[in-house]
C-alpha cells in the first residue's frame, strides 16, 4: 500500500478575486482513510469539486495510479471511480431509493428497458451491505437526512467506485448514526477503497483515519499518519497564526443589554435557546455546519416563525412576520449564502445598497413615491467608502465583483436602515485575507458605535478573536457559551461535536 | 480609517455606447425599417387618418401589456388577461340590461377587473402558487362565467356617450385611445422606472429571497401588480367593449398571448428581472405597423402572426447565439 | 399509508361518474362509459406528451397548433394522393410531429430560449403555415378517402380503434417514463436539474427529446382529430392546448417539474372528458364547461400545493430521522 492511488500535484485554482488553491498536493491510498482538515474556506469544497469534474484546475496534475487524468465533466470523474457524498446530499427527492442508487447505470433487461426487479435486488444488497433497513421503493422524500446519507453511500458502493469522498458525513447526524457510519467506513477501507474524508470532528478523525492533510488559505500545509501526531497539534496546523494577532483590538466598552431571547422553539430545528445581547457587544454563534444556528437567526429576522419563546429589543416585546418588520424593529441579517439571500447580483451596486432603504431614498418617505436618485447615490457612497469597496463605477453590476467586495454590498445594504443589532452569518466565509480584514475591523467600529453584533461563524480563529462571549450550539441546542478569555479552540470544537457535553447534559 | 478610500464614480462611461447597443435601440431600428417597407410598399400608409385607425389594432393590447411588463420583471405572469376583459365586459353589459348609465358602466369595467385581478393575486401572492397554472385556471373560468351568462347570445345598444372611448376623437386624428395609450405608458414608465415601488419590482424578479430578507413584501408587491393588470385589463375591456359596440363572450379571445409576445419582444425577460417600459411600447408599435403594413397589402391577420412569432424567437435566439458578437444590453 | 394522490383523484373521478348516474343510469353503462372514454382518446395522448415535457421543467404551448398542421399535412396528402396507405399517412404524421416538436426541442436545447417563448412563437407560426399551406381553405369529408375516414372508428373488440390506440400509448408512455433510461432521466432532470448533472444526465438534450415526444404525439392526434371530425382548417384545436395544460395539472403534474404520473395525467384528462360528457345528459348548458374545468385546475393546483409541502432541515433529533424507513406507517 506505498504507492496511492490518486496522486494531487500542484493543483491551483483560482476564482475571480480569490484563490482557493495554491499548488495543493494530495495523495490517496487504496485501503487507507485520509483526513482532509481545514477551516470553512481553506480549499476543501474546491478540491471535492475538482476531483469530482465541477471546476477544471487552472493548473496542475490528476493522476490515478500514475495514468493522468483529467475530468471535462461530472461524468468523466464518475466513471474514472471518484465518487462523492456531499453534506447536503444532493439527490431527487421525488424518485424512489432505488432509483436514486441506479440512475445512470440501471440494470437492464430485454429492450434495453430497466430491470426493476433485479435493481430493487440489487438495491435491497447494497442497502443490507450499509446497514439501513430501508424499503427501495420508497420514496426519497419521506426519509430523514440521515437515511438520505446511507442511500447515498449504497449509490457509491453501486458504481463501484475505488475513491470516496466523504464530505463532512456526519454533520447531521446522531450518535448512534455516527457509529453506525464508522462501521460502514470501515466496510468501504476493508474493499480497499480510497478514502478522503473531510470533518471537523476531531475524535472522528483520530478514531477512523490513517493519514491526514491539512489545508489552510487555500495551501497544504501539513500532511502525514495520524498515528504520529494529536490533535492539539492539527489544530495548530489548521489554525496556523497567532489569533489574537491578527484580529483588530476591542475597543468598544459593552453597554446595557438591547436584545432578550428567551425560550425560543422551532419544531424542526432548535429548541429553547435563550440569550442576552448588549450594546457594544460582539457575540460569536459558533457550531458545526447544519447546528441550527442560521435557522435560529433567521426566525429572529422574522423568515420563519418560532413555536414557542419571546423576544425583545430595549425591553419592547418583538414578534417579527416578515424581515420588513425586523427591519423596523431595528434588527438586520446578513445572510450566509450571499449570491441566494444577499446580494441581487443582477442589479447595479447602488440599487443593491438602497433596496432595503427604498422609503428613504424616495421622496415623501414612501416607497411609492419617487426615488431620488442623487439621496440614493449619497446613501449607497456613505455605506460602501467606510467598507472600502473596490469598484469601478456604483452602476456596476453586483454580479461582476469579487466576493468580498460582494460581501461588502450586502453589509453596506443592510448598514444602510440604521440598525441596533446586527446578525452576520458567515461573513467572512469564501471572501479573500484582504477584505476578512476590512469586515473585521468594520464589526469593531459598529461595536464602538453602540450596534449590538451577532456573529455566526464556523472559523475557530474568527469566532475567538471577534466575540466577547461565544454561544455553542449543536443539533438545534445550546451546548455551552464561554466569556472569550475562558476559551480555548479545543473546548469550542469539543464543545461542538458534542464530546464533553454528553456527559454534563446526562 | 478611511481617510484614503477612493471615490468611486456614480457612473460607467461609454453611457452613449450602451444605449446604442441596447433592446430599445434595436427595436427602434426594426420599427423604423418597418415603417419605410410599409410606405414603399402602399402609397396609402402615410394618409393620417388611415394611420390613425392603424393605431386601434394596439392601443388596447398594450394598455395591458404595460402593467404586464411588471408583472414579468417580477417572475410572475397573468395568462387570464383576455379572459377579464370578456368577463367584465360581460358584467358591463349586464349591468347595462339593468338600466345602467355610462358613469356606471366604467364602473363596472373597472371593478370586474379589479376583482379577477384580486382573485389572481390571492392565489398567487398569498397561496403561493405557481402563477402560470393558476391563470391558466382563471383563463378559463372567467371566460367561462362569461359563456354561462351569455351562452351564444350578445349584450348590445351602449349608450352613444360610452361609444367614446373606443371611438371618440380627442382632436383631429388623435383618438381618445391613442391619449390613453400615451398616459399609461408615462405611468407605468414612472411607476417602474422611477418609484421605489419599481426598484421592489426589479428586486424581486432578480432574487425573491434576497428581496424578501431586504425588507420588501414580497407578497404585497405581487398582489398589488395582478391588481394593477386586473384593473388595465378592466380599462381595455372599456375601451374595445365601446369600440365594437356589443359584447360577446368571445371577445378578445387569444389576446393573452399576443400581449405575453409584445411584452417578451419589448425586451422584458420572461424569467423576471429585466426590461423597460419603453422596449414594451416600441414592441407595441412594431407589432402594430406589421399588422396595418400587412392589411394594406391585403395579407390576411394570420400571415402577420407568422410574422410576429418569427421575429419573436430570432429577435431573442440571435443575441444568444451571437451574443458576445452583438452584446446587446438589457438594461434594468 | 398515505393515500396516493392519484386513488383520491380516482375516487373524486368515480364520485363525479356515480352522481350524474343517480340521475341518469344510462351514464355509467359500460356502452356509454367506453365512448366517453373513446372521446377523451385524444386529450389523453396530448396529456401524456405534454406530461413528459413538464416533467423536465418545460412547457409546450404549440402542441394544439402542431396537431392542426400536420392534420392538414394529412388531409391534403390524401385529398391529392388517395392511393397512399392509412399507415404510410400516421407514420408520416407522427414523424412531421416530432420533426416540428424537434424545432422546439433544439431552440430550447441549443438557442437556450426560455420553452414558454418559443412554444408561444411556434404555436403561431405552426398555424400559421396551414394557412400558408391552404390558403384558409378547408380540407371537406367529401375529398377525403374513406379509408382515411374509417380508421380511428374501425372496430376491434367492441372498441374503436382510437381508443385502443390510446390505452396502447397509455401502456408505452408508462413503461417509458417508468423503465427506460431515457424516462427516467426526464424525472431527474425536472426534479433536481444540479444533481441530474452529477448523475451524467444531460438536461438539455433530455428537454429536447421531451419536446420531439411531445410533438410525435401531437402529430399522431393530428391525423386522429381531422379523421375523426372529418375537416380540416386553419383552426382545428383552437385554444387546445390550454386543456391539454389542465388535464395535466389536474392529473398532479407539478409545473415545477420531476412530478406526475401517467395515471394521474390519464385521470386528469379523464375528469375533463366525463365534465364535457355529463353536462349534456344532466341538462346543464355545454357553456358550463369552460368553467367547471377552470374550477377544476384552480382547485386540483392548491390541492396539489398542499401535498408537495417540502419539511425544513430537522436539525433536532427525532425518532423520524433515523436510519429506520418513516413511510408505510
């Protein structure tokens, strides 16, 4: 088992402003489970999407098994054995299990039809082989996020495949799912297929891996047997500077408290979770992918609505229906997903500025009356110099600008209503070092001024070095919350994947 | 800490050269090319009264294809528009078999169609339901209530004062349609163009949810734009119910997609998000001068249609396939 | 178990045959219920092609006009060549059909236009060519053979042929849409159009073979219209294709796309058919059609909505989100 099976060589790829990956190598050994470990933003989600035919490498080499390869489409990767299972699994929901397995290399029978009953065998085996006692004839949409996982895995097995990749696969699921799938981990390691499991879990990695990589900013920066390292190591590696250096000082002295959750329920996604906010206040939301900790923000901003809990801003009850009556009650939300809930990338940079203003960029105070073209211009310049946007002209679209300076937009759009809180979700993640520094220092300056901030983030480093305090949450719960000196990145992560609490919370 | 932020320019230069290359500059070279076929082709064309009459085969269309145009920029679309009108011109000329004076009739127009519209929006905008199915269900069951009132029979005998709006001269050749032509387009060019209303608009035909989490109501916004193409469809069914002079329940029929062609050829992406009121009137104008260039020289409605279906799909195939070759700009 | 939407839609469609037979027993013959069948024969072809081309997340507006032309193309070959064989003129009519769904197709495919443009463009222009073609004469009974005539009405079994043409597209759409590939892939990329593409589906071409299967079926009920009514002219099918649309919705094809079955669309196509046939025999005025079936979409899409309500995430843990199936409970 020398030689790997798939070997990385200078894989660079760059998107317009950022570059993701800078010379990257990785090698993949038949038999062996090879940790991928980095924060949000580091690489991996690109490196997943070239080796499974998304994005073409703007240089470097593929090679399998010392063959060069390369992967014009989705197709192509899948047929040279690469599969992967994506955290949010990206399936059809309206298509039966067993067609979800074999789409795309269905058994046939006589006139080249679909065999069906020799698929639903064969689906029934590769089902029993993961474990999931699942009918294939079901449908995908009326299983759990969990079952949707194995079913994907039992695609996998079914092409094949001799590389897996596994992309943060128990990211939503329970304990005893958990183990189940480090079973079936083992499974595909005892088939001798080559595994990049990407988590940030790091008892997971310990307990399943061989071998580990770790990215940082889009470059390697250490690799080697799991069995000769630990974690607090990798969690250098991973993190790499010095937090507190590179984060701007804390200037802002905390104020009263503005905003009171208490008891707030959804009945799908989060459950009684209460906290305090005050001016002034940088509060970090940190979690694993898919906690719960964007849903929750997003029924404080009035997209949903909580089953049960209150809340209030400088001690008036708020119950928001809309984001246009969180808007007035003076809390905004800077999204995570920024081209489908933030920016209008169609839409020039000053129209995008004044969309949540329109009311006072227009005459009369309406947003039926006309708009004044020249207050628009002055709100969306006021917004966007104290962010330092590069753009060559305010008429230029959204769409044609880097995503930091996209990211920038946003911010400037909803800084534009005047808020008193201010909920960012994500705001760094995918933008370059240049412009994370320029939103980081503008969260200080709205602290300094007063805002209270809400801050969701999945960066270790990001989450330590902007918050006052940090709220941990995990499958929709509150898990712990820590006063920023009290933590350190191993509690938080531990915190997280839920390895300490278990025992506190029984 | 911005002591050194640079100042970014409002504007992009080369403004000229993006209105040459722009929809509208296209459409206006076609209506012009158009419009010198039609006066080599019938030395009839260039008589003003002859123009004047030309002018009755769009004024009405295009009344609704103006709120129309909105509707689209917002990724919705009203496929029930014909429907209203024999609809409310069926409540018109009920309400005239009950003895209703001219004043009552606008009113009646104008409530049907402020009702179907409403209908349209409640199911949309609240239910939240794909809008292209729901009117093609209202299509039919507005033009369905108006086969059960009126069955094979006819409503006629309007009175001679409400035969002005579809008839009527407001001064020499300029008809009172031709005025109410000219009035929408300025309202709906203002509304969308120029109000924050219009920026909600183009918002929501870009990114529903980053308009929804930018504070619009979305919803509302909707709801308020099947109102408005309700209430235009109720004026048109005024003004051709006065023009024709009676009412059958298959007036108007076929006119949805005539309007959904002039509204898509003016320029407006029928995916939401882009177009201007201008490329809509241009598009009515051009459509209008094929069908009267084609009825002087005795070629039947039909044929026009051809016509207008072709130049529908190459005046939106031939920037995609040429794209980068002609870079013509839709400008928001 | 959740009832299928397709045995509620059966038990509404029986509800509707069972109380105009209260009134009038005669309805619910076996005689009397096979000739509503023959007559919604045509309604349920087009659904069916028009089912396979939602299905991918497009819409064919021109499908009423595709019939007219090619049901022209057919009468006049045979006015001018009556030797020609039936079978030689439906072969012909089902490949001048998916020649014309073809344009469609590739405009969708190739020219990337949005499918409800160019199926408005071509539905005008397709209509427009009969009259191109014929000079807005019509095609009388009287030019046609009576081989030609005799076709769709020749008995076999105790039922017409057109209606055993019609149960045999039935059969071959279902095996089709259920068990081939190329079916298959239309629910795929209709239902999740990304990870169609991972499963080395190619969305474009499968569109366009939707249309060229949409237009083979509407050039098929070409012939079978203008033979069946004996006339062809310019507006044969008029305003058709916005029933063909209804029978779908009512059928729970979802305009979404990746939705619908072909027993719901047959259905659907079915409850139109037995409202166009009872209201003659319960004495109500063939005016009410219009807009019972408009009642009947708007009705069918909010039940529809309802059933297609997509859950959230389910962060939390719950006895549902585990390994164990959820459904048949």
């Amino acid at each position: 088992m020398d030689s790997a099976l798939l070997t990385l060589h200078d894989i660079t790829k760059e998107f317009p402003g950022v570059r993701a990956l800078s010379s990257v190598g990785l090698e993949l050994h038949a038999g062996e489970v090879t940790a991928l470990v980095g924060e949000n933003g580091a690489g991996k989600s690109t490196l997943v999407k070239i080796l499974t035919g998304i994005h073409a490498p703007d240089a470097g080499e593929i090679r399998m098994e010392d063959e060069v390869v390369s992967f014009a489409t989705p197709h192509d990767a899948a047929q040279a054995g690469i599969t992967a299972i994506h955290q949010e699994t990206v399936l059809f929901d309206e298509l039966s299990v067993a067609e979800n397995i074999f789409l795309g290399h269905a058994p046939r029978g006589r006139l080249g039809l679909i065999d069906k009953r020799r698929m639903h065998r064969e689906a029934q085996a590769l089902l029993e082989r993961v474990g999931a006692q699942l009918d294939p004839s079901t449908r995908l949409r009326d299983l759990g996020i969990a079952s949707k996982h194995l079913v994907a895995i039992a695609r996998a097995l079914s092409i094949d495949a001799r590389v897996v990749i596994m992309d943060e696969p128990t990211a939503a699921l329970s304990q005893q799912e958990i183990e189940e799938l480090y079973v079936l981990v083992e499974t595909l390691r005892q088939a001798g297929k080559a595994i990049l499991f990407i988590s940030h879990k790091f008892d997971e990695i310990f307990r399943i891996a061989d071998r580990y990589s770790v990215f940082r900013d889009g470059e390697l920066v250490g690799q080697g047997r799991i069995r000769d390292t630990d974690s607090s190591s990798l969690v250098r590696l991973m993190v790499g500077r010095d937090v507190d250096a590179v984060f701007p000082p804390r200037t802002a002295k905390i104020g009263e408290p503005i905003l009171q959750v208490s008891g707030y329920s959804h009945p799908t996604e989060f459950d009684d979770l209460s906290f305090t906010l005050s001016r002034g206040e940088i509060l970090g939301f940190y979690g694993l992918v898919g906690a719960g900790r964007s849903e929750l923000m997003q029924s404080l901003f009035g997209v949903t609505r909580p089953s049960a809990g209150t809340m209030s801003i400088d001690g008036t009850p708020v119950s928001p229906r809309s984001p246009a009556d969180a808007i007035s009650a003076g809390i905004v939300y800077v999204p995570e997903d920024r081209g489908g809930q933030g920016a209008i990338t169609g839409l020039p940079i000053f129209r995008n500025v004044s969309l949540a203003s329109l009311g006072e960029v227009s005459r009369g105070g309406s947003m039926t009356g006309f708009v004044d073209m020249a207050r628009e211009f002055a709100l969306t310049e006021k917004y966007v110099s104290r962010l330092e946007l590069k753009a060559a002209s305010l008429d230029q679209s959204v769409g044609s600008l880097s995503g930091g300076n996209q990211q920038k937009v946003v911010i400037a759009k909803w800084l534009a209503t005047r808020p008193k809180i201010i909920v960012l979700d994500e705001p760094t993640k995918g933008i370059d070092i240049g412009s994370k520094a320029a939103v980081h220092a503008f969260m200080r300056e709205l602290a300094a001024e007063g805002l209270a901030v809400i801050m969701v983030s999945s960066e270790i480093p990001e989450v330590l070095g902007m918050s006052d305090r940090i709220y941990v949450m995990r499958a929709g719960r509150k898990v712990a919350e820590f006063a920023r000196d009290d933590a350190t990145p191993e509690q938080l992560v531990r915190a997280a994947a839920g390895i300490e609490t278990r025992e506190a919370a029984a | 800490m911005n002591t050194q932020a640079r100042v970014i320019p409002h504007r992009a230069n080369g403004r000229l050269r993006r209105i040459f290359g722009s929809w509208e500059a296209l459409l206006v070279v076609i209506a012009i090319a158009i419009f010198f076929i039609n006066t080599q082709a019938s030395p009839y064309f260039l008589d003003p009264w002859n123009l004047s009459d030309a002018t009755f085969n769009f004024t009405e269309k295009a009344m609704i294809a103006f709120a129309m145009a909105l509707l689209i920029v917002s990724g919705e679309i009203d496929l029930s528009v014909a429907s209203i009108i024999a609809l409310a011109s069926t409540a018109m000329g009920f309400a005239l078999q009950l003895g209703a004076g001219t004043p009552v009739l606008v009113l009646v127009g104008l409530g049907t169609g402020l009702l179907c519209g409403a209908f349209n929006g409640l199911l949309v905008a609240r239910l939240g339901l794909p809008s292209i199915v729901v009117t093609i269900g209202t299509l039919s069951l507005f033009r369905g209530i108006a086969y059960i009132v009126l069955g094979d029979q006819a409503y006629s005998g309007y009175p001679t004062s409400f035969a002005y709006f579809g008839q009527g001269y407001v001064w020499w050749v300029i008809t009172f349609e031709m005025v109410l032509f000219v009035a929408t387009a300025v309202v709906f060019y203002v509304l969308l163009h120029r109000t924050g209303f219009g920026r909600a608009v183009y918002g929501i035909g870009n990114n529903p949810t980053a308009a929804l989490f930018s504070g619009i109501r979305v919803p509302r916004v909707k709801f308020l734009l099947f109102l408005m193409t309700g209430v235009m469809s109720g004026v048109a069914a005024i003004c051709l119910t006065s023009r024709l002079g009676s009412t059958r329940p298959s007036i108007g029929f076929g006119w949805e997609l005539e309007i959904v062609t002039m509204v898509v050829l003016g320029g407006i992406n029928i995916l939401g998000g882009s177009g201007t009121i201008p490329g809509v009137v241009l598009a009515a104008i051009i459509m209008g001068l094929v069908t009267f260039g084609f009825g002087l020289l005795n070629v039947p409605g039909i044929v026009m249609s051809i016509f207008i279906g072709l130049l529908l799909i190459s005046v939106i195939a031939l920037p995609r396939v040429f794209g980068s070759f002609a870079g013509l700009h839709r400008k928001r | 178990m959740k009832i299928s939407r397709d045995i509620l839609l059966a038990i509404a469609l029986l509800l509707l045959i069972g109380l105009v037979a209260m009134r009038f027993p005669g309805f619910a013959t076996p005689q009397s219920l096979a000739s509503v069948f023959n007559d919604s024969a045509i309604l349920i072809i087009l659904a069916l092609g028009q089912m396979a081309v939602i299905l991918t997340r497009c819409i064919d507006l021109s499908m009423a006009s595709n019939l007219a032309l090619v049901g022209m193309i057919t009468a006049m070959t045979n006015a001018a060549y009556p030797m020609v064989p039936v079978v030689v003129l439906v072969m012909m009519a089902i490949v001048l059909g998916a020649a014309l769904g073809g344009i469609n197709g590739l405009l969708v495919w190739k020219a990337g236009i949005p499918p409800i443009v160019v199926t408005l463009g071509t539905l005008t222009i397709f209509r427009g060519i009969i009259f191109l073609l014929t000079d807005g004469q019509w095609v009388n009974a009287h030019e046609m053979s009576a081989s030609y005539k005799a076709f769709p009405r020749a008995e076999l079994l105790t039922l017409p042929a057109l209606s055993w043409l019609a149960i045999a597209i039935i059969v071959g759409m279902a095996i089709f849409l259920s068990r081939s590939p190329a079916g298959r892939a239309m629910y795929a990329a209709g239902g999740n159009p990304d990870a169609a593409v991972y499963a080395g589906i190619d969305t474009g071409r499968t569109r366009a073979r939707a249309f060229v299967v949409a237009g083979a079926l509407a050039g098929l009920c070409g012939y079978l219209w203008v033979s069946r009514y004996a006339v062809a002219y310019v507006d044969v099918a008029g305003g058709f294709e916005l029933d063909v649309i209804a029978a779908c919705v009512i059928g729970g094809v979802s305009i979404a796309g990746g939705v619908g079955t072909v027993l719901g669309c047959v259905l659907g196509a079915l409850f139109l058919g037995v409202i166009k046939n009872a209201l003659p025999v319960v004495d109500i005025s063939p005016f009410w059609q219009l807009a019972i079936s408009g009642a009947a979409i708007i009705i069918a899409v909010v039940l529809n909505a309802r059933a297609e309500r997509r859950p959230g995430r389910l962060i939390l843990e719950q006895s549902s989100d585990s390994s164990l199936p959820v459904s048949h409970s």
